[in-house]
C-alpha cells in the first residue's frame, strides 16, 4: 500500500469518529444521499442507513486485522459449520464497538429511538438451533480472544421457514431474511470466487515420461461458490475476524440461444439450479431429491472452503507445503462437514500431486471433528450410488481410504474379523460420515463431560480403543456480551454496581455474587430487574398472542426444538396434571404458573408437528377454562428465533432441560437461561450435569432417571403398569383418551398416545413423570419463598463462569488448536 493511500485511509478513519454528532451525519448522509429518502422512510430504510453508518466503524479494524494475517503468515482455524445462527447483528456490534450510547444519542438528535430501529432488523436466517448459535458465540468469543478464527458457512437464500400456528398446527412459511430490502453487514468479495464440480466420471491414467499416477476428473457440472464476508469484531479490543458465507451462482446465468428459440424455461434452468444448492437452509430430506440436495450443500460447503484455504496459503506463502499443518487446522463443527476430509486429499492427490501416504499424513494432522449428537439421524450415512454418482472421485478416495483403514484394523486385531465391520467407513454400501470425520481427525470431542463419555462407550468405542488420546471432552458455552450484558441491561447494570464491569470479557469475576445472595437488598433489587423483564416479555405475548399474563405467576420456560428427546410431551403432561388439580379443587398452597412454549419441528418430522399441535390445543383449553385464571396459563410462542430468546432469557423463571438422560450432548438454552438467573429443573443430562455442580443440589431442580438407568430400563419398560400404579398420571392420560383437547377433531393425539404406550418408546416419557412431578412441586414451593428462590436464582447467575464460551475457545486452543494471539485479548484489557 502506498504511502498517500494510508495516509488517505487515516484521514478517513479520523473523520469518522464514534460521538454521536459524526455518527448522526453519517446516518443522514446514507439516508438523503445513498438510498434518495427522507427521516420520514420506512423504517426498515432507516436501519439499513445506520448499520452502513456503524459498519463504517468496523472497516478499520477489519482491514487491519486481515493485514496483519497477511504480513505474517501464524496458525489460523477455519471453522467450518453448515450453520451460523447470528441472529440479529446492529446492537451486538454497537455494543462491542463501544457504540451503543453514542448511537442512542445520535438517533435521538434524529427525532428517531433506537430500539425501534434494531427490531427492524431481520434475524439472519443462517442456521435453526443450538449448533449453528454455538457457532455464532464461538466466532465472537475467538474474536474477543484476540485469535484468528475464519467461520466458513452457507449463504442461505432463506432460512429454515418462518414459523405460524393456524389451528394448532405448525405452518411453515418461507423465511426470505435477506430482503431487508438489503443485508448490510455482508461484502460481496466476487474475486474470490471458487469452481465447485459435481458429477461426471474419472480418468486414470500413469504419465509416460515420469511414471506418475494421475487422476483427471472430467465432463462435471460446474457450479461457481461466491463469497460473501461477515464482519465478526471482538469486544473492544481492535481484532475484526470474519464469517465468509458461500452463495451458489450457475457460470453461465442465461443461455440467450434458448431463449431465442422460444424456450424461455430452459434458458435459466442451469442458474436455477445452481442457486438451489444455498436457497434453503435444511431441504426437506424426507425425499431422495431432498437428500442428495443435502448431500450437494455439504460437499459445496466444505470444496468452497479449503479450495479458498489452500489458494490463500499459496498466494501468501507460496508451495511451502511443509509448513501447511504448521499453520492450519480446519474444526469440522458436527457430521455435516465431514467430506472435508475427503475433499482435502483430493486437492493434495489431484492438484498438487502428493503421494497417498503424505496426503493422508497431511490431512489427518490438520482436521479437528466435533460431534455433537449421539442421535443415529444426525451422525449420516450416504448410499454408495448417491456418492457415485454426485461425487465419483471423492467416493474413490473414500473406498480407498477404507481399505486401508480395514487393513490397519486386520493388523492390530488379527483374531477379530468383527472389528473390521464395527469401524469401517464404508458399510454395506453405505458411507458412514462420522466414521470418516473421526478417523481423518487428529482430535475428537464431545460438548460435555458426559457426551464425551458416552461416545468413547457407546458411539465409537472402538476408535477410542484404537486412538484412546484422540478423544476429549471440552463443554459448550455461549458469549456472555449476547446472552447477558445485551440482552438484559437492567442486570448488567446491577452486576456492573456489585463486581465491577470486568465480568463482561472475564464471567468468573461473578463468583463475587456469592455472599450477595444472602443479602435481601440485593435479592429484592435483582428480583426487581427480573419483575421488569417479566414485564416486557408479558406485553410481547399480548401484542403477538392477545393473551395476558401475570408476570407475579412463574415463568416456566421450554423453548428449543421441537423433539421427541427433547420431551415437551413430558411437560405437557404436567400441565394437565396441575389442570386437573385445578378442575378438582386441589389449589391450596397454589404456586401461580405461566407455561412458555416455543420451538420449530422440522418440516419433514411428522410426529414433531404432531407434539406442536398437541401443545397448542392444549395451551388453548386451559387459558380459555376461566376455572384457571389467576392460576395457570399455558402460551406458545411461534416462530422462536434469536432474537425471540434475548427477551425470553431474562425473564425465564424455571428453565426447562428435561431431556432423556444420556440424549442432549450438552445444550446451551440451559446456559443462557441460568446465566440470567432462571432455575433449571432437568434430567442428568449434558450439561445440566455441570450447571448442577456448579450451584449445588439446593438451587437445581433434578430428577428422573440416569443414563445407566435408561439403558436398563428399555430392556424391560413396561409403559401400562406405570400408568396403573400412578393414580395421578393415569387422570391425565385418561384426557387424552377422552380426546379432551381435540373434541372436533378426533383420533388426532392417537398416535401420541400409541407412543407414550409403546414398551419400545426410546424416550421413556412415563418413566420420568412422578419424578417429574415431584420436582415441579419442589420448584413451585421454592418460589412461595422469594428470599430461598432468588438466593438461588442469584446463585445461578454468580455460577454461569465456566459456561461462557471464551472458557470453552481458550481450552479448544489449549487442548486442540494452539492458536496464538494476534492482538490483546479483551479479558486481559479488564
């Protein structure tokens, strides 16, 4: 870079300037001279213009940052996940820029309020649950650390759907987030552009001259991966990482002979089928169409993304391939990106002309695998036709991989042919991806203590046999900026007052709270900022549902996705137990309860759909029984999203984690709401197990079985003879035998019924219901008792440290990545 043009850059930089007075400007001059509007447009245009205004605070630390990277070349992770749930982007980047007032101030010079201006942001539709916003914290999290972390991911047209309830029923709605009428955080960086191939055949052949083994794979379809770059800054500590999201483009987009002749379909069938590979967030996978367009988004996610790694080593460092593992590591976040594996060979064999050995030596000391479900469907096992035929080349790689894989097997367990079926990554013509993730890995871990025990036990107990020290158990987090200071400024604010405002980039600093939570000040002025936030979420619910709530009542909170594991039914069934108490006069002692719902069933989940309606149906006839006002509501929220848990998580009370012990690998709605003093009630699962030593016995609801206990108890699960023995539950199973929720549409909940019947019901929802039940009666004396429930709840707040997810990097850095810093860390600025 010349001298003028820095010297233009940093009069640039100055005249930008974060006060409110500059900022103010900028606004204005985006809106009257970029987009011809006035203060009186529409709203969604008034964001736009301060966003560009406050991405222009970005831009110089960006730049910087990727300046240093390129000065000189230091180990760098690519994060490679097929979601990033970032959710809204203006106040988490006002906030960690430190521009949070002077924006407040500069819109108000405006005539305009901010917080009108931030719901006018869409919610980025990159991602559905707790994979892709763990995504999301970590990229954060590595930027406030200072390490250089590149999040690769997918530019999804839409997002999963947009979630309504008609009837009780679940209707998906197309979720097009990227009309805003623009996504202005995103730098379209075309230059960058890679060739993605699919289908056609191989050709082997051996060079006459130097006897080399070469493999040319001909006649495929090509589709062009377009960048898009989002910046993800750290909290105030200069360091702008980046989330690069990859847009599908045909290379011809209109083929003008065809449409010259009239066949006006066929002249753009090749660009629509090429945007189809980034158009939706999780195709419907029910169909085989459905599945191979999957199968399609992973491999264009994870050739797009080391095509683009490797092609910037060899800009910047040119073929110094001895160095390449030095200086890279590639974290696989779940299943999803496994062909990267795949893939990378084929770059080193087919491009670079590596021997097989050096290739796989390479490949296997530079890939990192996270896995972060024990569930069959989510560890993805493709045909061997579908391979073939979208991937040939890949499929050989992989066949070869296997081979050899099954002769180092054979070697180590001579007298065990049986090991050999056990480990392989190609089985009956099936491609097992977790396999090929865990054996092209140097690094495998789990996302709790006893996630990681269960797949070195159960999941892959025979890798573990064979790599014992490749496994590691490191728990999830989320960023305390988000999930606390942002979300619930009341309490940031009281926080800041008691321990000083180091907690923000330091949350262990909140064990400081500890004795306060024998303080009854401080519990009635935290239990005064909780009232609040209460509030505000019972004014959402009646603006969005036209249902009042109290928000005296205990906010019982269960908002993730909707699964069996999950078991909303079970806490379903709870609420027509304390209805039926209600309708037989059982209320003495009565804890008034506000029931939250909230969560998507994925499209092509039947019985998911089934519990959404379920759920509703029931929620409607219990707040509509004027038997129970004052005493239990029941609401769910539709269309659950990011921006949806900002409000909720501040208000929860009890935090719903009642998964089946041994089912949930960590979860991190469990964190969020704890972290603002909700109280979990939950199974010995993931990691409540954590949150539960963390606060102790007396400040966490538990119950149900462990899961040793589950194991055991499906080889003899007998679902009649508890209902038999349970005079309580069999009241409330006699509800839906009567079709009391559904009186005009009968048969509908049978199959829920047939479920909850089953002796093979893997979820043991009626195993866990007295145990349940006792516990919710434990949870409802505790908050009889203000002082006992917020000295807890203030517990739970002081406690959350060791679930941020700055804990959670730094010992993914320490264990598996050994990043070094390329500026100061925020947490050691405080």
């Amino acid at each position: 870079m010349g001298v003028k043009l820095e010297a233009i850059l940093a009069e640039l930089t100055e005249q930008t300037g974060n006060d409110a007075e500059r900022l103010a400007r900028d606004i204005a001059h985006y809106l009257f001279k970029t987009q011809g509007r006035t203060l009186a447009a529409p709203v969604e245009y008034l964001f736009e213009a301060v966003a560009w205004a406050v991405r222009d605070r970005v831009m110089p630390d960006w730049h910087a940052t990727w300046q240093r990277l390129k000065r000189q070349p230091t180990r760098r992770l690519y994060y490679l996940s097929m979601e990033f749930l970032i959710g809204r982007s203006l106040a988490a980047i006002a906030f960690n820029l430190d521009l949070a007032e002077p924006l407040r101030e500069a819109l108000l010079v405006l005539g305009k309020e901010i917080e009108a201006i931030e719901e006018a942001e869409r919610d980025a539709g990159l991602g559905n649950g707790g994979l892709g916003r763990l995504a999301a914290c970590f990229l954060e999290s590595a930027a406030t650390l200072a390490l250089p972390v590149m999040g690769y991911g997918l530019r999804y047209e839409y997002g999963m759907f947009r979630q309504a309830i008609r009837n009780g029923y679940q209707v998906e709605e197309p979720e097009r987030w990227l009309r805003q009428p623009a996504f202005p955080w995103e730098l379209e960086r075309r230059e960058y552009t890679r060739k993605i191939r699919f289908g056609g055949r191989t050709h082997h052949y051996i060079d006459p001259e130097t006897g080399r083994f070469y493999v040319h794979w001909d006649h495929a379809e090509v589709v062009l991966a377009v960048p898009y770059d989002i910046p993800v800054p750290g909290y105030r500590n200069g360091v702008v990482n980046t989330l690069r999201l990859w847009s599908a483009q045909a290379p011809n987009e209109f083929n003008l002979d065809k449409f010259n002749e009239g066949d006006y379909f066929e002249a753009v069938d090749a660009r629509i089928a090429a945007e189809n590979l980034t158009l939706v967030l999780y195709p419907n996978d029910a169909s085989v169409l459905g599945k191979e367009l999957r199968l399609r988004q992973q491999y264009f996610l994870v050739a797009a993304s080391l095509q683009d790694a490797v092609t910037q080593w060899l800009d910047h460092c040119g073929p110094e391939w001895h160095r390449f593992a030095e200086l890279h590591c590639f974290q696989l976040n779940d299943t999803h990106p496994a062909l990267a594996v795949a893939e990378l060979m084929r770059i080193l064999i087919d491009e670079h002309h590596f021997g097989w050995d050096e290739a796989w030596r390479l490949t296997t000391r530079v890939t990192a695998y996270t896995n972060h479900t024990l569930l069959p469907e989510a560890l993805e096992t493709w045909p061997g036709e579908m391979v073939r035929r979208i991937l040939p080349r890949h499929w050989e790689i992989i066949v070869e991989i296997d081979r050899r894989f099954r002769f180092s097997i054979q070697l180590r367990w001579p007298d065990e042919p049986s090991r050999q079926e056990r480990l392989a990554i190609v089985s009956s013509d099936r491609v097992r991806m977790a396999h090929l993730a865990v054996h092209g890995s140097f690094a495998v871990n789990g996302v709790s203590r006893l996630h990681t025990d269960l797949l070195v036990t159960t999941l892959f107990p025979d890798f573990a046999e064979l790599s014992p020290g490749k496994f590691t158990a490191i728990t999830n987090g989320v960023t305390p900026r988000r999930w606390l200071a942002l979300c619930n400024p009341g309490l940031k604010t009281l926080l800041d007052e008691a321990v000083g405002s180091g907690w923000v980039t330091d949350l262990d600093r909140l064990t400081a709270l500890l004795p306060l939570s024998q303080d009854a000040a401080f519990r009635e002025r935290f239990a005064a900022v909780k009232r609040e936030n209460k509030v505000k979420l019972a004014q959402q619910i009646a603006h969005e549902g036209g249902i009042k709530v109290d928000p005296a009542a205990l906010f019982d909170v269960q908002v993730k996705r909707i699964h069996e594991y999950k078991r909303q039914l079970l806490n379903a069934l709870h609420v027509i137990h304390l209805y039926d108490r209600i309708k037989h006069g059982e209320t003495d002692g009565w804890t008034p309860r506000v029931v939250i719902f909230g969560g998507k069933a994925a499209p092509g989940y039947a019985f998911a759909k089934l519990i959404v309606k379920f759920l509703n149906n029931v929620a409607e006839v219990i707040t509509k029984d004027p038997q129970t006002e004052g005493l239990l509501q029941v609401v769910f929220l539709p269309d659950y999203r990011v921006s949806a848990m900002e409000k909720i998580a501040p208000a929860a009370d009890l935090s719903e984690q009642i998964s089946t012990a041994g089912a949930e690998a960590s979860g991190t709605g469990n964190m969020k709401l704890m972290m603002n003093g909700a109280i979990t009630i939950g199974t010995y699962d993931g990691a409540n197990i954590e949150i539960l030593e963390a606060v102790g016995e007396a400040h966490f609801f538990r119950f149900g079985l462990l899961a040793d206990e589950v194991q055991a108890r499906r080889t003899d699960y007998d679902p009649i003879a508890i209902v038999q023995q349970d005079g309580a539950l069999a009241r409330v199973i006699g509800y839906l035998q009567r079709e009391f929720f559904n009186p005009f549409e009968p048969g509908i909940f049978q199959p829920i019924l047939d479920r909850l019947f089953s002796p093979n019901d893997p979820w043991l929802v009626l195993a866990d219901f007295a145990s349940y039940r006792a516990a919710q009666e434990a949870a409802a004396a505790h908050y009889r008792a203000p002082a006992r429930w917020f000295e807890s709840a203030v517990r739970n707040v002081a406690m959350s440290g060791r679930f941020s997810s700055d804990r959670t990097l730094i010992e993914y850095n320490q264990r598996i990545w050994h990043l070094a810093a390329i500026g100061e860390p925020a947490r050691s600025a405080t």
